[in-house]
C-alpha cells in the first residue's frame, strides 16, 4: 500500500505529539504550570474590581500584573517561598487573597509542618496589619468579622491541605522504600536458594567425579594412566574447593553492603597497594537499600579494575548528590610502562556495572585517556 510522503511525516509528527502530551502530562512541571493557570483563572474573576479600585492600574496592566504573579508558582516545588511573598505583596497592595492560598498550599506540601505554620502565622499578622490601615474595601466597622470569617480561615484551610499532602507524600515514599527493599530482600533470597541448589547438584556430581577418579586411579596403579586418575582427583577435589569457597563462604555473609561499606573497600584497596581518595556526600546514606548496594558494587567493580590495570595509581572516588540524581566518579591514572603480563579479565565487568545502573534508571559511561580512566555513573536517588 502506497503512503504519500506528506501523510507519512503528518503521520510521524502525530505519534511524536502524543508521546511528548502523554510525556509532559506526567510530568510534575506540567502540573506546577496546570496550577499557574488556574490560579489565574480564579484571579480573572477580580479584574474589574481590581481595574475600578484606586491602585494605578488599568485593565490590561492588572492582567499582566496577576499573570506575573501567577508565574511564580512554576517554581513552587523548589521555592514556595517566592510565591509566599509575591501572595503578601498583592495582599498589602491589590487586597487580593486568592494567591495567597496556593503559596500556603505550596509551602505546606514542599517544606513541611513548621514552616507552614510559621508562613500562615506571617500571613495572618500581615493581612491584620493591612486589614487595620484606611482604605480596605470593606467597611472599617466590618474589617474584624471580615478578618475572622474570611482571612484566618483561607490561610489555616490551605496550609492544613498542603500539610496532609505533604504526610501522604512521606507515607507514599515510606511504602515505595519498604517495596523497594522487600524487593532487594526478596532478590538476595532468590541468589541464596540457587546458589544453595547449584552447590548440592554440581558438589554432588564433583564429589562423585573425585571419587570414582581415585577409585581408577587405585585399580590403575601399576599402569600407565594411574598419574591421569590422579590429577583428574585433583582437579575434581581443587573445583568442588572453589565452589564451596563461592557459593557457600558468600552465602554465610550478609547481603551486599551499602555506601557504609565503601571506607573499607578503600582500606581494603589500599592495603592491596592502590590508596583511593573518598569523598563521599552525607545525602548518600539516606538511599534505599537497593541504591546502596548499585553504589557499593559500582565502586567495588572499579577498584578492582583499576586494581588490574594500573595497579600502584592513586583511584580517586566522588559520591555527590546532585539534584534528583546521584553521581558517581571513580578515576584512576593509567601506569607509563604496560605491565609484562596481562592481567586475567574476562572484560565483562563495564558491562555488568552498566546493566546493573541501567536496571535502576541511570546512566554508566567509562572514558579513557592517554593518562587516565574514569568511570562516572548516574542514578536517581528515589
């Protein structure tokens, strides 16, 4: 079937719209701008009292003044309080209260109890203070039923709905992080159980080998092949060891550390012959378990790297919070002299540090210089 060229890009053009909509629907800056405008909206309803009133401005001005007030709640999430004082400068100089009650909100949801308790306290006094000057649009005699029926209760109603909005984000994330770590917990059962069914049915088998090697190996003693019995014992002896030493010794420890862990990791490096620099951001350990552990296996996997490949080298490692994210920064210097022998790797451990960020929403990338390695890796913090 034939598609016109023009139709085929219309096409494309749709199905990118709708994915950029069903993208910035979901997006919290998408809601901070919905907010904005309705606020206006609500403030549009004022514009004639506002335009009649004795405070300079005309239609159009008012428009534009409100519009520029509104526009300080995109920021809200980040700075509430810019809102907050833009509501109490057109309280003192519009008498307008319909801002004031999404900045409370605003402050309440994104700071928390105390300061929305002081922002409701400051609004109160400033309205009292604003309400008690000449010129109010109320009737003087009124100006202390108006303050108690109207004022007081706005400012105490938006800040106990931002208040509860902000415990049902704390209960929210607290369930998220239980959710997260029954996961990991349930992850690290799962590795226990088959490493546990791995050790019984391949030991067995290497106990049987070793075995029935030396029983050949007995029966073969006056021959030829009774040395190939035995080496084969031992082969099958020396495996069974290893295997033990993986799967069982590693099933005795406890799960994998978390960023606590990294200062032994770097002792541990630095006995080994590689001194590590740490700098590791305090916001680090607020992480939930399975964070943690990304962060502790990434920076364990280029230690060993670096351990490899340019052992004696000072590794420099930079655990910082930045923003939502969290990054991560290991760099070490690259040796002069290319070492006689080369290390034995099997060269998947990038790919395994890459697949285990990715599984968490982040981002790995490794560069390589003439002089240095650096691996920085990204992952949200929750």
């Amino acid at each position: 079937m034939y598609v016109p060229p023009v139709a085929s890009a219309l096409h494309r053009a749709a199905a990118a719209g709708r994915r950029l909509a069903a993208s910035w629907a979901g997006s919290p800056r998408a809601l901070d701008v919905l907010t904005a405008l309705s606020c206006l909206g609500l403030m549009a309803l004022d514009l004639p009292g506002l335009a009649a009133a004795d405070n300079s401005l005309n239609g159009p001005m008012a428009a534009a003044v409100l519009a520029a007030g509104c526009c300080s709640l995109v920021v809200r999430r980040r700075l509430p309080w810019v809102s907050y004082l833009t509501a109490l400068v057109f309280i003192g100089w519009l008498h307008e209260l319909t801002l004031i009650q999404f900045a409370l909100y605003s402050v309440g949801r994104y700071r928390g109890r105390r300061p929305a308790l002081l922002a409701t306290l400051g609004y109160i006094a400033f309205a009292l203070a604003v309400f008690s000057v000449p010129g109010w649009p109320e009737p003087h005699a009124h100006t202390l039923s108006a303050f108690l029926s109207l004022v007081v209760p706005i400012g105490v109603l938006a800040s106990a709905v931002g208040i509860a909005a902000y415990r049902h984000d704390l209960v929210a994330e607290l369930a998220a992080r239980r959710a997260e770590a029954a996961v990991f917990q349930a992850v690290e059962q799962e590795r226990t159980s088959v490493a546990r069914d791995v050790h019984d049915f391949v030991g067995r088998e290497l106990t049987l080998l070793t075995v029935r090697s030396e029983v050949l190996s007995a029966r073969a003693r006056e021959t030829a092949y009774a040395k190939d019995f035995e080496e084969l014992a031992d082969t099958a002896r020396r495996a069974h060891l290893v295997l033990n030493e993986i799967i069982v010794q590693r099933g005795e420890r406890a799960s994998t550390p978390g960023v606590e862990g990294l200062a032994a990791l770097a002792q541990e490096s630095g006995r080994a012959g590689s001194p590590v620099r740490l700098a590791l951001d305090p916001q680090a350990h607020g992480l939930s378990p399975l964070r943690q552990a990304a962060v502790y296996r990434v920076v364990q996997e280029c230690l060993t790297n670096a351990a490899k490949h340019a052992g004696g080298e000072t590794i420099d490692v930079s655990i910082e919070a930045d923003g939502p994210r969290l990054r991560i920064a290991v760099s070490n210097g690259l040796p002069v002299r290319t070492p006689a022998r080369a290390p034995v790797s099997a060269g998947s451990g990038t790919a395994s540090m890459s697949e285990r960020v990715r599984s968490l929403g982040g981002t790995l990338t490794a560069t390589r210089t003439q002089d240095s390695y650096t691996v920085v890796a990204t992952l949200p913090r929750g």
